[in-house]
C-alpha cells in the first residue's frame, strides 16, 4: 500500500533573504521500491548555509535546486523495504534526499552507517559532512601546528563549535566569535574558549579581537577559520601574525546580499604579512572519512566531545530551521527530527 510523504519544494528562486513564499510543503505517494530500489523513511535531515547558495540558478560546486521538485540535502533514515540486496530493513543509511519524509531510489544513492556505534544524528554532526568541514579545514587546509593562536568566526554554529573543540582538544588557545550573550556564554562556559566575542556587542569587531588576543597574551592570530566573511575577515586580517594560514569555509555574511558586496579594506595585508588563504570544499577530502570517524568516536565515547544541536520537530519546520541559520536563533548544528 503506498505510503503517504511530506516533502518541501522550492517555488521560485529567492531574492535575497529568502521568505516562506519562495517554498510550498507538497504531498507525495510512495509507492512499493522497484527493481534495484530502497523504500528509506528519513529519522534526521539537516540544513546549512550552502543550501542558500544552491536556490540561485548560478554556477557552483553543485547544481542549484530544481523549481517545483522536492529539495535536497544531507540526511539519515532506516530502510523500510529493499529490492536490492545491500540493504535489509532496518538498516541506517545516510544520503542526500532530505526535505522529505520518504522516497524509494536506487540503493547506489545510500551509503550505510553502523546505529550501534554513535546516534543516528551524529552522521549529520561530528562524524559526518559537519565534522568533515571542521576536521580537514583545520588539520589539512589551516595546517594546525604547535603553538598556534586559533580564531574561529561562527564559532557556535555546527562547524564552528567543532573547530572550536578540535582545536582545544589539540591543546590550542582558541578565541571564537558568535552573535548573542548566549551564544558567548555557550563559549565560553561549555566549551572552555580562552576568547570570547559577542559581535553583536561590539561596535568595532578588530578592537574587540585585538583585545582578546591581548588578553590571552598573544601577538596575534596564527590560524583563522572563516565562516562568516566581511568585518569577521577584515579584523582576522588585521590581527594576523605573519605567515598566518586562512582557511576559508563559508562567508554566511554575504549569502543573502542582493547587490555589490565589498572586499575587506585591508586586503592587501595578505602580501606583506605572506599569509596564505585558501578555499575549501569538504567534497575534496574524503580520503580523510576513516580518520575523521576515529577521532570523533573515540573523543565522543570519552565524553570529552560536545554535540551542539538545534532541533526542529516535523517536516513543517524544515523552512524555520533554515531561516533560523540567518537570524541567530540556531546554536550548533541544525537539525529537523522527521521519525
């Protein structure tokens, strides 16, 4: 008998910041898997800033969502029936068909994951896509070494927060940025930063990070994780020691931004403090995926790793929790509970 789906589906393409009329929440039938196919019923999807870039008919990285047709996006889901023999009922998989409750496709769409080892959630979080971004943009693109001061913009969002925790693991002084006395507080008190910045607060974010460099007894900043861009950028440039390594995640900052978007003004100290800035997509490191998940479990099973969720309860919500990356309510990594 077919099951009954609930699934999000982008309308037009969004103009700036985008506004519950740019989606519609459609009704879909799934009927019994075809030859070669998996019937998954989703428990977790998550969403993230990237999504904003991909509801532009624009080049990228990734194709942009397709009018009328359900969105996609990184999510974890248990197999309700298969008729290809890689997968039984029961099994937890992860994919990339969210923003909807269930679907059939091909079992090549899956990829297996063991529920015994860690919650289902956390291959969205610390053990998937989130701490990939987090682990190989800080290991490998920012190239940590001993010593290094660590500056982190978004710093309570879900990459940010493991930065910020991979980083003090590591035995670094570590100073991250956030917007809101709460999310500072979430910095400062649960994950132990040694610098804390509510950017909200501050009328000139470069004198807010030069005094909490100053205050940690530091010259400057070695290693600089962006996710945010504009006045996050500039002052992380200011506050850079030479040779100083920029590992550039996202820029949220400009995501929505209609028109022209201005570079920092101090650009050019990129050449006579030699530092080294460069882009990164997680995509390209997944030879680090074995790696990534011994680390997180071991630390996840010692207790000495922090979860960071925000969780969003039904498919309904799926477009709040999205909104809520853009206006400070989400703290960590944002979820939508769907099973």
């Amino acid at each position: 008998m077919p099951m009954q789906s609930r699934e999000v589906r982008l309308v037009r393409r969004p103009q700036g910041t985008p506004v519950p009329e740019d989606f519609a929440l459609a009704v879909t039938e799934v009927g019994a898997p075809g030859e070669g196919e998996v019937q998954v019923r989703n428990l977790f999807m998550a969403v993230d800033p990237a999504m904003r870039g991909r509801m532009d008919d624009a080049p990228s990285y990734v194709p942009p969502f397709v009018l009328d047709a359900a969105m996609e996006g990184p999510a974890v889901g248990e197999v309700v029936a298969s008729n290809d023999p890689a997968f039984a009922p029961g099994d937890l998989v992860f994919h990339r068909l969210g923003w909807r409750e269930a679907f059939n496709a091909p079992g090549s769409a899956l990829q297996k994951r063991d529920g015994s080892a860690l919650p289902p959630q956390a291959y969205l979080g610390f053990a998937g896509m989130t701490g990939l971004t987090a682990y190989a943009g800080l290991l490998r693109v920012g190239g940590l070494k001993p010593g290094d001061v660590v500056f982190v913009s978004a710093a309570s969002g879900g990459v940010g927060s493991l930065v910020c925790q991979i980083a003090k693991l590591k035995g670094h002084k570590v100073i991250g940025s956030a917007g809101g006395a709460h999310k500072a507080a979430y910095l400062r008190d649960e994950l132990g930063l040694d610098g804390v910045i509510d950017y909200k607060a501050e009328p000139n974010l470069t004198k807010a990070l030069a005094r909490e460099v100053k205050a940690i007894g530091a010259k400057g900043i070695d290693l600089y994780f962006d996710n945010v861009g504009g006045d996050h950028l500039h002052a992380a440039l200011a506050l850079a020691n030479p040779f100083a390594r920029f590992a550039i995640c996202g820029m949220i900052s400009q995501y929505n931004a209609a028109g022209h978007v201005s570079p920092p003004r101090n650009l050019t100290l990129i050449m006579g403090k030699r530092i080294r800035m460069e882009g990164f997509i997680a995509f390209d490191h997944h030879d680090l995926d074995q790696h990534l998940v011994a680390d997180m479990t071991a630390w996840h099973k010692a207790g000495l790793l922090k979860a960071s969720e925000t969780v969003y309860d039904g498919i309904d919500q799926a477009l709040s929790a999205f909104l809520g990356l853009f206006d400070g309510r989400n703290l960590g990594r944002t979820l939508v509970r769907l099973g």
